[in-house]
C-alpha cells in the first residue's frame, strides 16, 4: 500500500502596525492627544468633521515619520501627498480618513530583527514596504447589557480619539513563522521607544497589529492571504497566527480551498472567527485632500532630524558588547529598554560591568517585572547597586543573602548597609564558617565518608547544610573550598 507524501507547508507573514505618535496634540488640530478622559471631552469642529473647517498638519507628527522612517532605513520621500481615503462607518465622522496613499512619506526599508539565538549574532531581515502618516478614527463604545440599550441594540461614539496622529508600516512578506512575527513586533516597539516616536504601549491602543497571513504554494507562488485584524499583544500576535496558519494547512491538506477573508482571533478559545468576505477589494476612492498642500521634504530637513536622532538599540547593543564585553544576548536586554540601559551604564561605570549586567538584566529586573512597577517609580537607585555589588564583591554578603537584600531595598528605598546590618545577613566570618563545615560533617558521617571515596555528588548536600545553618549567609564558594579541603585531609 502506497503512502500518500506528507505535504511540508511554508508559511508567509507579513504585518501592519498602527503607532499612535507621541504629539501633545492631533494630527490635523490643536486638541489634546489624551487617554482614560471622560468621553467627547478633547473635541473641536475640525476633528468632528464640521462643515467649513480646514485642518493643518501637525509639524512634530511629520518629524517624527521621518525619524521612524529614518531608524527602519526607509527613504524619505522629498514629496508626499495626503490623501482623502472615502469610507462611511460610525467613527469616521467626516466620511473620509485623511491619509496617504501613492505618494507616503517612507518607503522601501527593513528591519534585522534578532532570531532569539543565545549568541544574538542571527538576524532575520523584514523588509518594510511603506511607511505613511494619516489620523485615527474615534472609538465606538458598545453599552448595556449584551450590547443592549433601552431595550434596543446600541453604541456611543468617543471622539477623543479621533484625529490622534497615526503612522502606519507595512511589511513585505518576509516573516518566516509566528514566533518571528512575535519578535519583529517586540523590536519595532523597541525602537519606536528608543527614539521617542511613540510610546507604543498596546494597553493604551498605541500600537495596533494587523497580519496579513497565507501557506505558499507547491509552485513557489504565493497563497491566497487571510488577514487578522486588531491583536492587542504580542502574545496574541504570535499565538493568532498560529491559529491561522493551522487552520489554512486543514483545509489544504483536505483538498479545500482557503477564502479571502478577514478574521478575529480569541485568544479565550484559541480560534479564529471571520468577520468580513474580502473577494473584492475595497474602493476607498482615494485622490489627494484638497484642503492640504503637499509636504515638501527638503534633504537639509532630514539631514538635521538624523543629526539629532537618539542611539537605536542595535548600535546600543554593538556598543555595549565592545565597551563592556557583554554577550549579544545580555547587551540586548539592556539596549532594548532605554531608561534600564542608562540605569546600567551609571552602574557599570563605578563596578564591574559584567556584574552590573548580571545583577540590572537579572535580579533588579525580575522585581520590576514582579511588582508591574517602571523603572522611574522605582526606590531602587544606581548607588544603590553600586553598593550591593561592592559587598558581594568585598565578601561581606554573600549571593544568595545579597538577593535578598535587593528585595528589600526595593521595598523600602534603604541602602544596602543598612539592611545587611538591620536583618543580620552579613556573611559568615572565617572562624565561624570553619567552625560550621567541621560541625556538618561530624553530623553527616555517611555523606562525608561517600565524598572521602570520591563521591562528589554528596557535596551538594553538604553545602545545602551548611548554608542552612548559616541562613544563607556563607560565601558558597568558599564554604565548598572548606568543604572539600577537610574532606580530602
């Protein structure tokens, strides 16, 4: 009996981002950018769309489209046209999205995104096929008890979020999987935070993802795409596209047919669910908005805003692995949140670096992760670490007692010193420690005969009995020193 080839499926992934841009005001008027403020409150005739009303461009957002274009190595175009984009929703309160379409402000970039390697040398490269500037449309608000008001089916509109600055970036189809689309997710936001273009803090709707998801065909040729809309985390980015792609090579591998469509994925029961047919493309009527000249981009414009552009993470990184002797890997934890690489950089300044590394990406940043708290809200300073790594270092605390040291300072804000002294957690004097191995082993006959004949396994016990009888606060490495040398005699 003959069996039938089993088909291997590759899949192809590419993203669209929603960055809302970090401006004080709209995109097209003076209202407030804002968010959690009462409904309808940051509003004038020019962003609800009243009869008569001109918008103007907001300078600082089209600064900041050329720095994000600038830090995905995209051409800035020296000439981009917005555009009147015709849809009619309930959000949209003009009837037409102000954006751009044939002329956009950046095209043709990329992105080496880390592969998530230990050495941190792998890249995946993503191209970026455009990047334009438009306005958020307002926010629909479903109210009453399943969606039901005075008896009736019923939705409010916020407009505070409408004409917030949008930029767009769109990505060719380059993503390999969905743990790699997870990761370009995380790094675009890293550099959208590293050069502060946007917060991109999802909670907030600061940074929206859509996928474009599809399997190529046998022949080379692209699959028909299906497209996930609004995942609101990168967990979800990475677990929807995985639904995706599974339900796609079902269907295939029964002789199907995969339909465009868009689809939502419930990260509750880990599914996707159609929305909407997409057989036939939208015709949003685009032509340039009468109401708004042309950007004109001059080079000595752009030339100035890159003069000024702030360190991006991969050359943070690179530097950090030259200056400090980092890995890859741990410069990339640091370089990938800005406020903790400055943290680190006053640290490793005053100790050493790799130290410094292993205590800020390690410990300290495990208690920030814990607690939900920033590192600005933190009671945790740089001198702070400074002292704590100088104890270990003097042997006047050991690891283990240092850790919990740290956590303790994080509470409460008091130096190292003074909570080593307060809670006895100094490190065991020699005479002491000497007189602590001698007892561990007389109380452990058995276990210290089995290490005598060259069992060293047993050492893990002992040390565990020692420091349980220093409560910690015996230098392991030491403390196995002792150990090992009253064994061997």
């Amino acid at each position: 009996m003959q069996t039938q080839e089993r088909r291997t499926y590759q899949a192809v992934i590419g993203l669209e981002f929603h960055v809302h841009l970090a401006t004080q005001t709209k995109m097209f008027c003076g209202c407030r950018v804002t968010y959690g403020e009462p409904p309808n409150t940051h509003t004038c005739p020019v962003c609800l769309g009243h009869p008569g009303a001109l918008p103007v461009a907001n300078e600082k957002a089209i600064e900041l489209g050329v720095m994000a274009g600038l830090a995905l190595n995209c051409d800035v175009s020296q000439r981009a046209v917005f555009a009147r984009k015709n849809y009619f929703y309930p959000d949209l309160p003009k009837g037409y999205q102000i954006s751009q379409f044939d002329e956009p402000i950046c095209t043709g970039g990329y992105l080496d995104v880390p592969a998530g390697t230990p050495d941190g040398d792998e890249t995946i490269r993503v191209g970026i096929t455009r990047l334009h500037l438009e306005e958020d449309a307002a926010k629909n608000v479903h109210v009453g008890t399943s969606g039901r008001m005075h008896g009736s089916v019923g939705s409010l509109v916020d407009f505070n979020r409408g004409g917030t600055p949008l930029m767009e970036i769109v990505t060719e189809p380059d993503i390999p999987s969905p743990e790699a689309a997870r990761a370009t997710a995380n790094y675009l936001k890293d550099i959208l935070r590293a050069i502060g273009v946007s917060e991109a803090d999802m909670e907030k709707g600061q940074l929206r993802c859509d996928a474009n998801v599809s399997i190529r065909n046998p022949d080379g040729s692209f699959g028909t795409k299906t497209e996930l809309k609004n995942m609101n985390s990168f967990r979800f980015v990475e677990k929807g596209i995985a639904a995706e792609l599974a339900r796609q090579q079902e269907i295939l591998a029964g002789g199907g047919r995969v339909e465009q469509t868009t689809l939502h994925y419930d990260p509750e029961t880990d599914e996707v669910h159609e929305l909407r047919s997409k057989e036939f493309a939208h015709d949003y009527r685009y032509f340039p908005e009468p109401d708004l000249l042309p950007l004109e981009l001059s080079r000595a414009y752009v030339r100035e805003i890159g003069d000024r552009m702030p360190e991006l993470p991969d050359a943070m990184r690179a530097r950090f692995v030259g200056r400090y002797g980092l890995s890859p890997y741990d410069a990339g934890v640091l370089a990938a949140d800005r406020e903790l690489a400055a943290f680190y950089e006053e640290v490793a300044a005053e100790v050493d670096p790799k130290q410094a590394s292993n205590w800020i990406s390690g410990d300290f940043r495990a208690l920030l992760n814990e607690s939900g708290a920033d590192l600005s809200g933190s009671k945790v300073t740089p001198g702070h670490m400074v002292e704590l790594i100088r104890l270990v270092g003097n042997g006047k605390v050991s690891r283990s007692a240092a850790r919990t040291v740290l956590a303790e300072v994080f509470k409460t804000g008091e130096g190292p010193s003074e909570v080593v002294e307060r809670e006895g957690l100094g490190s065991v004097e020699a005479d002491e420690l000497d007189g602590v191995v001698d007892g561990v082993i007389s109380s452990n006959p058995d276990e210290a005969e089995r290490v005598r004949n060259g069992d060293k396994k047993v050492v893990g016990f002992l040390m565990g009995q020692v420091m349980k009888a220093t409560r910690g606060n015996a230098d392991g490495g030491r403390a196995r020193e002792l150990l090992l040398q009253k064994l061997s005699s």
